[in-house]
C-alpha cells in the first residue's frame, strides 16, 4: 500500500474506477480509501476523474457509488472532479467494449 499511496501522493490527476454491485462500490475500493488515511492530508491539488460500470442501465443507480467518491475527494485539499464515466448495461465480460463508455475514456484520456 506504501508503493500506491507514494504514487497517488505524486499524481497530477488520480482515476478512480469500480464496478458497482448492489448500488455501490466495491469492498476493494473502499478499502483502498480507507488505507489512505495515513497520508490524505498529502494528496491535495489533484484533479479527480471517476469511472462507474453496472449491469443496471441507469445511471441513477451508481450515483451512491459516486456520492463516495465525492466524500473521499471533500476531505483532501484543493481537489477537482474532472469528469464521469457510466459504463452502463455491462452484464458479462466484454459488454463495455466499443460502448459509448469506452469512446468517452478515450476522449478523457487525450485531456489528462
């Protein structure tokens, strides 16, 4: 965690990705906030980009899971969300591709 916690210390802009099962994020996820508790203080001025997918197609569905993002993001200093991504209606494994998701990545990436 010491390796991730340097890296995201460093970082101009930090992605933040998860699937969403049952309206929010995964345990891994929240986990690895949780374990920045040590050093939150020092990730600040970052722009913050965040990445949902979800079998369910609405995107009302994973607002809980970036409702948690937005809270970890208010506690450190000087953040800015940079944009979303819903990848929707992502059932089984390769559902995502060539989704307007997978464009919109692209296209966000290009900025970064």
């Amino acid at each position: 965690m010491a390796e991730v916690l340097d890296k995201m210390v460093a970082a101009d802009v930090i992605d933040m990705e998860t699937h969403v099962y049952f309206f929010t994020m995964k345990g891994q996820m929240k986990t690895l906030i949780d374990r920045t508790v040590p050093r939150y203080t020092e990730i600040s001025n970052k722009g913050f980009y965040f990445i949902v997918a979800a079998a369910d197609s609405r995107k009302q569905a994973m607002e809980r899971t970036l409702e948690g993002f937005r809270a970890f993001t208010s506690c450190l200093n000087r953040s800015k969300e940079k944009g979303i991504i819903y990848g929707t209606g992502a059932w089984k494994k390769g559902d995502i591709k060539g989704s307007r998701a997978m464009t919109q990545a692209y296209e966000m990436g290009t900025k970064v």
